[in-house]
C-alpha cells in the first residue's frame, strides 16, 4: 500500500504533462481505493482518507466534464465531492495547488511525514492481513514508474533496515524537540491565587524568631536630620555604616528634597512587598501578571522589564542600585514614580551621585566598572538607603565578619539579600521571584534572565554565593518569606 500510495502521487506530479499520464493515473487511484475498501475496515478507511486527503483539500473548481467516455458511451462525471482532475480549464490552479501541497523537491517535509505514515500503514497491513497479489503488481508499477519520473524514490525503497534506523532517529529527535519545547518555550505558568492575603504584622512576628534583636525602629532611607542637628555616633564605615562620611551625606542630602516614604505607601495598613531577583529562572515563568498585583515590587540594579513583562511583569516600586549597575533608561525600565533607591557600597558612590545631580565632575577611578555619566531621574525619587539593613543582612543573616580594613575586604551581601532584609523590616508579606543560581560546577548556565553572564562574572565578588543561598532557603524553611520559582 506504501508503494500504491506514492505511486500516485508520482504519477500525479506529471499530470499536467500528458493525457495519457492523467488517464493511467486516475485509473491506479481507482484500484487503490478498490484495495484500501477490500481490507480491514480501520486500516482501510485510513488508508482511503489518506490517498484521499490532498484531493479533497484542494480548492474545488468549476465542474468541467471529461470528454473521456465509458462503455456505454457516455460521458464520465467527476466522482461527486472531489474536486475535478482532468480540463484544460483546471490544470493550472490544479498544478498550482499540487505544488504547494508537495513541494518541490524530495527532501519536502510534507512528503517525508506522508512517506512516514504510509510507511506505518503498510506495517498495520502486513500485521492484520495477508498481502494480495493485486499489491504485488502495483508495486512492479510503481516501481516502473519511479524510475520514469525519478520523484519519490524514497517511498520505493525495500531495506527495512535503513528505514528502521531511519524511523528510530526521527523518533528520538522528535521527543527531544518535544521536551525541549515544553520546558523552555511553553512552561506550565505560575497558578495565581487571584489575591495575595495580607495579614498585618506576621512577618514582623516570624523574623523576630529568626534575627537576633529584630526591631522595626529605622528609618528606610538617610535624612539631613541624622546628621545635621545631631551628630550620629556610627560605629561601622561604609557599607555598614556612615562613619567618617557624615559631611560628604549633608552635601548629597541637600540637593535631594525628599527622603521619606511617599505617602500612598506609608498610608497602607498592610503591605504586600515582592522583591524580583535577576535570576535565570524567571525565563518562561509567566509571572508577570501575578507579580503586578504587589503593593510593592522591589526590583534589582539593571535588570530590565520592557522585553519580559510577561515573566516579570512591568511595575516597579523601587529599584535598588549603585553607580556600577545605573546603565539603564529609567525612563523605558522604570514607571515614573519609581523610587531609585540607592545602596552606597563606598564613599565614592556618594560622590558619585552628587556630581550626576549637580553636574559636576565625574569621578572615574575607583569604580569596577565604568558608572554612566548621567541619571535621567527625577531629584524628588532619589533615596539613600539606610547602611542598617547592610548591617543586618551580614552580621545577623549571613552571620559574617564586618571588620574590613585597606588589606582586608569584608563580605558583602548581594543586592538581593539586601532588598529581602529591607523589606522583612517593611513589609507585611514578603515573596520572591527569580532568585538562585545554579551550581558551581555549571560553569555555562547564565545566571540572569536577561543576558548570557555566568557564575565565571561572580568570581571576583565579595559575596558568598553559598552561604546567600543558605540563608534564603533558611528564610523559606521558617515560612518567612515564600518563593514564587523554584530555589
């Protein structure tokens, strides 16, 4: 039947040539049909939509009789439903219609699935039936044929071998593509729990297990008023505290006119906070939607929305960063509210700032990468964030050294970590998205969902990936925070 199958739609492809090829092939699509009804009834009922199928499909056009007559003299129909093979009014829509459905070439994708499932019909049939003779001759035609019009030769071919290795390796490609495809293009999305409940206080109640002498008592960000009437006895220098920078803080502060809460935010009794991480797990995630339902969406240095808003969505309450991670439009990434949110690591970030707003001139040196020169925000959504929660985050969570001296550099928590710690003292229900990195030995496996980095671009940091992951999970076990992708 694979042989009687292909061999019609060879002789088919040379219908437009000569009569005479119309004519025999009409007849052998007969005799198909007569042997496909003659089997069993599934295997021929699928063998007779398949010979069947690119007849039918095609356009159907103006009925024109045949001019070929039958014994009794009269004029042959077309089979009623089918479109009309034969006229010269037809042929060139007809020949039209054949070669978008075939191609071509042999190497058509169409022609090898077709070649594939016939090959499996004709598999069925010599399970269930005996083959008959009237195959055996046209499979000498067919045969015959092949070698006429050298198309299709593929579906002629006798070594099962070849064509079970052949079957083996499509089969095999086939589920790889599929797996692939499932995971990396249409994952399972995020089910949404339609609203996120907030009760007043748990998280508070929660962290005070977990975090030693855990209070509530800070400001979030700076403020003149810590430094300029009273003079703040720091115990830490930067990034853990404001000693020896206090004059440095004054200068900044005075060209910022804002540092508080803007007032929508401190008005709600109960807050609803997600900090979005940059990690490679939000690809796919479809987590956009859900992520806009936050109070407030705290999102990390560079890492961009307007490509991903799918996954990460495209609201953005604050945006933590220092100078090194400010290459970004705020006026694409962020909303126009946002409030940047800045964590000064060095001194030098401060001066920073001040010569972006004051158009100054910017310090270069110093910097592990090259800070933009300019800071297309508004004055009034500039914060500093309070060093208190870098104080936290790595004497408290990572449980780390915070002496550092000129030879000695402490450990310093990621962004990430520090944008959790702030919100477990601001917030009322604290999740996360995209955070984790993969393992150490994946040296391959970008990290971000946004670029190719890898953990090679960590390796001169002063974070412990190790230990931040601990940490996390450490928050997760307790039921803290709760984590919107896998860790």
């Amino acid at each position: 039947m694979l042989r009687a199958s292909a061999c019609v739609r060879s002789k088919v492809l040379s219908w437009t040539r000569s009569e005479k090829g119309r004519a025999q092939c009409l007849m052998w699509n007969k005799e198909c049909r007569d042997q496909s009804t003659a089997e069993k009834p599934v295997i021929g009922a699928i063998k007779l939509w398949i010979i069947e199928a690119p007849t039918n499909t095609l356009v159907r056009p103006q009925q024109v009789p045949d001019r070929s007559r039958n014994e009794s003299g009269a004029t042959e129909q077309p089979p009623r439903g089918r479109a009309v093979t034969s006229g010269p009014g037809i042929q060139n829509t007809f020949t039209k219609e054949l070669f978008v459905m075939f191609g071509h070439s042999l190497t058509s994708l169409v022609e090898y699935l077709l070649w594939l499932v016939y090959w499996l019909i004709d598999q069925l049939q010599k399970t269930f039936t005996p083959a008959p003779d009237l195959r055996s001759q046209i499979f000498h035609s067919c045969e015959s044929a092949s070698k006429q019009v050298g198309l299709l030769s593929m579906s002629c071919l006798r070594g099962t071998k070849a064509t079970g290795v052949l079957l083996f390796m499509t089969f095999s490609t086939g589920t790889l593509w599929y797996l692939t495809l499932k995971t990396y293009v249409h994952p399972m999305p995020y089910k949404d729990d339609s609203r996120i409940v907030c009760s007043p206080g748990s998280v508070e109640d929660m962290a005070r297990v977990l975090i030693k002498n855990f209070t509530r008592n800070h400001q979030p960000f700076l403020e003149p008023s810590n430094y300029f009437w009273v003079k703040t006895n720091a115990t830490y220098t930067l990034p853990f505290g404001t000693k020896g920078i206090e004059d440095l803080l004054l200068k900044v502060l005075s060209i910022t006119s804002k540092y508080n809460l803007p007032p929508k935010m401190k008005s709600q009794q109960c807050k609803t906070c997600v900090v979005v991480g940059n990690g490679n797990r939000l690809q796919n995630s479809c987590l956009g939607h859900h992520i806009n339902k936050y109070d407030i969406v705290i999102r990390l240095n560079n890492a961009p929305v307007s490509r991903f808003q799918k996954d990460v969505g495209n609201k953005t309450t604050m945006r933590f960063f220092y100078p090194e991670s400010a290459d970004f439009d705020p006026s694409v990434e962020n909303n126009p509210e946002t409030l940047m949110v800045l964590v000064p690591f060095k001194h030098l970030d401060l001066l920073w700032l001040k010569s972006v707003l004051n158009n100054e001139k910017r310090p270069t040196k110093g910097f592990w990468k090259k800070p933009p020169i300019m800071l297309d925000v508004k004055v009034d959504n500039i914060r500093i964030l309070n060093p208190y929660f870098m104080e936290v985050a790595t004497g408290k969570l990572l449980n780390a050294s915070m002496f550092q001296s000129k030879k000695v550099s402490a450990q310093k928590p990621t962004s990430g970590l520090l944008a959790i710690t702030f919100a477990l003292h601001f917030c009322d229900v604290v999740h996360i998205a995209g955070f984790g990195y993969p393992e150490l030995s994946n040296k391959k496996m970008p990290i971000h969902y946004y670029e190719n980095a890898t953990l090679k671009s960590m390796s001169e940091t002063d974070h412990n990936i190790s230990q931040e992951t601990q940490t996390i999970k450490r928050l997760l076990d307790f039921g803290i925070i709760k984590n919107l992708t896998r860790f």
